[in-house]
C-alpha cells in the first residue's frame, strides 16, 4: 500500500514521490487559476497562483501520500456558489488527470530511475483523480455538490463533515478494499489509453 513497495528501490521511489507532490501542486493551480478568472481574489491572496510548495503542501497528506497512496494538499480558499464553484471544484481532479496524462508521456521516453517513477506516480495521479471526485468531503465531487445541490444534498454532506478525518479515512478505506475505487481508476486509465492511441503512441 502507498509507496512503502518501492522503498526498495530509492530513486524510483524519490521520483515517484516527487511527481506525486507536484501532482498535488497541479490539482491547487487548476483550481486556483479558474477561481482567478472567475474573480475569486482569495486564491492569489494566499499565494495559490505560485509555485511555493509553502503555500500548497499540507503535513499531514504527504505523510498519508507515502503511507496510503493518497494524500492531500492545502485546500484552495474559494467561496464562489452555484455553477462556478462546481467547476473550480471539478477542476482538482480534471489537474490530477492532466498529470497522469503528462507523466505517461514523460515515462514513455525517459531512463531508469525516471521512467519507472513516472509510472507509479501517474498510477497515484489516477487514483487521486478518481477518489476526488467521490463526494465525500472534503473532496472535490462534495464540494462541488454543495455549490448546486439543494438544501438536503447539503445537509447529508455536512453530517457526513461532522465525523472529520478519521470519518474521511474510514470511508476511503471502504471505497477502497470493495473494489469502487478500482473501478473508476480504471475506467480513467482507459481514457488515458484511448488519448494516447489518438497520439500514435
């Protein structure tokens, strides 16, 4: 589980690690760049439109990122209701998929360790892809939900809020082992295959 297998191996998992973590810098600046647009001054205010890892990384995920295979980083500070934010929101995980596009690319034409890193870390890029969009707070797919579900959607995720962490973690965990996550990572990973056929690759 996580990148403990690859710890044998130290420059893959270094690699690995490090494109992870900036996949994580990738999922902040989609959002961040279209709350911008949208007129959302909160993201550039607290330095989400730079590459400052200090502003976009978060202890705790990455310690996660390494144990589990999925981690978090700082949460974009976005306030924009009804459609806007369900696009700012759905932005995160559409960053991570972009990510997997792009690390797939890399490893085609990269040499050990690089090409091998590239691999793992686009396989972490589908699985977080596909775990942020569950609606689930605080992921994205729930945050996009309360920005146009209605008033019961609302309240669901809010009880949902209520157990915290440890609640997010149990119910990762669940999607995990029975197999959901699975599914959609690799009903994303088609996807990918099918952009990189159009590609001749």
């Amino acid at each position: 589980m996580g990148l403990f297998p690859y710890l044998n191996d130290p420059p893959v998992f270094l690699v690995a690690f490090a494109f992870a973590v900036f996949g994580l810098v990738i999922h902040n600046l989609f959002q961040a760049h279209l709350a911008d647009r949208y007129g959302d001054t909160a993201p550039r205010r607290y330095g989400f439109l730079s590459l400052d890892l200090r502003a976009h990384l978060e202890p705790l995920g990455l310690v996660l990122l390494v144990l589990l295979g999925f981690g978090w980083p700082r949460f974009v500070p976005t306030g924009l209701p009804g459609r806007k934010g369900a696009m700012v929101a759905l932005m995160g995980p559409l960053g991570f998929f972009v990510a997997a596009f792009l690390y797939g690319l890399l490893a085609r034409f990269l040499p050990y360790p690089f090409g091998e890193g590239l691999w793992v870390a686009q396989r972490l890029m589908l699985l977080h892809a596909a775990i942020y969009l569950f609606p689930v707070p605080p992921l994205d797919g729930a945050k996009a939900l309360y920005a146009v579900g209605g008033y019961e959607a609302r309240r669901f995720l809010d009880q949902v809020a209520s157990y915290g962490p440890l609640g997010f973690i149990l119910i990762f965990l669940v999607l995990s082992f029975t197999g959901v996550t699975g599914s959609v990572v690799r009903g994303l990973a088609g996807l990918l295959e099918t952009f990189y056929r159009a590609l001749g690759l």
